[in-house]
C-alpha cells in the first residue's frame, strides 16, 4: 500500500513539473529561464548542504550567488536580441566554457579569508558545484531562442530533450519495477536493471521515430543522436548522483519534491547530458 501510495505521489508530482516547464516553455522564454534559475539556485544548495561536513566547508553563499550568476548571463546572451555586428557565436562559447574560470579563480581568494580547515577541499567541492549544477543547466537556455526551430509555439530540440528525458526514466523505472531481474550496476544502484534500462532506450528511440514524423525541419538522424545522448549520458548522470549519495550515505538528496526527493534527484539526467546535447548542435547544427 505505501508503495501505491509513493507511485501516484511521485506521478502526480512529475506530471505537475511537466505541465509547469511546457507551459513556461510556450509563454515565454524568460518565464522558463526564471523557473530554471529557481531549480539552479534550489539544485546548489541542496548539494553544498549535502556535502559540507565537518571536514568539508564549501562556500554554500559564494557557490550558489556564482551558479546564479553563471545562469543568468547565459539568459541574457540566448534570450536578448544582441546588434548584427557582435559576433554572436564568440559570445556563445564564452559565456558556458570561460566565465567558470574567474568564478573558479575567485573561490580561492574567499577561501583565503575564511579560515577554515581543509581550504583545498573547499575550494573544489564549491567549484563542483557550480559547474555540476549551474553550467548543464545553463546551456538548456541555449535551445529556447527566438531563432531556433519551434514547433506549436515551443522549441523543438529542448522539449523532444525533455521528452526523451522524462519517457526514458519513467519507462526504465516502470519496466524494471515490474520485469527487471538482471541488476545493471549493483554496486552503485541497486534497483536499476538491464530489463527496465533496454525497455527505456527502445521506447524512447520509438518516441524519436515518432517524432520525426511529426515535426518538419529535424531530421531523423538529429532525433536519433539526440535520443541516444539521453540514454547513454542520462545513464550516466543517474548512477553518478546515485554514486554521490552512496558517498554520502544518504537516500535522497532532498525533500522538497514529493515522491522524488530532491533537486538532484530529480534532474540528475540531465547534469551528465545536457553538455553532450549542447555540444552536438553546436558543432553540427549552429544553434
């Protein structure tokens, strides 16, 4: 019965994150960068809560203002309309890939006055932070600009990544609760099964197939890359939330979202993946 329970709960909960992000995703591009710059700024200190201890004192202030930071300037280079003469795409790559490294610099000068033990350890859990958390879920910002490819008034490769996301998990989890017997990587999470990750992969690559039917102006072989992304990396991302929890001890990462837990939990797919989907389409479609 409390399984029961925890299934609906945690059904009710996704499906309510699923209407909130598509119906921001159609109203407007700055409605769904101010939701996600919640779930960033929410996603950092939840981790630097996780991980400080009294051997380990991230800067859970800096951290999270830096994430933020971080998020926000990628908003404003996707979402604002920049004069023809700038080089745009210069100002793409610099944002993700260069403003880190003075975030990262900076981390040690506040480290230098705070007077805590283990300064190096300090140091690189806040750096992980803000790269673990703040950059992934920056680069999602990319595929909602005015000028990319919509579909019903949405961007098409942001919500066939959402999509892909959420029917592979959901499909992985469903399947394997019901069928799985063959443990897919034990050590670190031991409910998760070869039986319920295939049935994820083939469902999604079907939904990639649909969707190309569907919707004009992507090819298959885009859909298909994009899907694979998901399973391979999106794999990733959860056995390596699963592995730092297993570190740290813990079941979830949080409370906040009922019937998943936390932030982390909820979208540790998209941390590993979402940089491999943003470099695909930027070397291979210029996004």
């Amino acid at each position: 019965m409390q399984k029961l329970s925890n299934f609906w709960t945690r059904t009710i909960t996704g499906l309510s994150m699923v209407f909130i992000l598509l119906a921001a995703l159609w109203f407007s591009g700055w409605v769904f960068a101010l939701i996600f710059l919640a779930i960033t700024i929410l996603g950092l200190w939840e981790f630097y809560g996780l991980i400080s201890s009294e051997s380990c004192h991230p800067q859970k202030y800096y951290g999270t203002l830096a994430g933020a930071l971080l998020f926000l300037a990628t908003a404003l280079i996707s979402l604002v309309s920049w004069p023809p003469s700038l080089s745009y795409q210069v100002w793409l790559a610099f944002i993700p890939f260069l403003l880190p490294v003075p975030l990262f610099f900076l981390s040690f000068i506040i480290e230098i006055y705070r007077d805590k033990p283990n300064p190096l350890m300090n140091t690189a859990t806040t750096t992980l932070g803000f790269l673990y958390i703040a950059l992934p879920f920056s680069l999602l910002l990319y595929f909602n600009r005015p000028d990319t490819l919509h579909f019903w008034g949405m961007p098409v490769i942001l919500v066939g990544y959402f999509a892909f996301t959420w029917i592979y998990d959901t499909a992985a989890y469903l399947y394997g609760r019901q069928f799985g017997k063959h443990k897919f990587f034990e050590r670190i999470s031991p409910k998760k099964t070869w039986e319920g990750t295939i049935a994820g992969a083939v469902i999604t690559l079907v939904i990639a197939f649909g969707l190309h039917l569907l919707v004009s102006g992507m090819p298959l072989s885009d859909w298909l890359v994009l899907a694979c992304l998901v399973i391979f990396f999106g794999t990733h991302g959860d056995l390596a939330e699963s592995l730092l929890k297993r570190n740290l001890n813990i079941k979830d990462s949080g409370t906040i979202l009922p019937g998943h837990g936390g932030i982390l939990d909820r979208f540790d797919t998209m941390l590993i993946s979402a940089p491999f989907v943003f470099l695909y389409f930027f070397f291979h479609h210029p996004i």
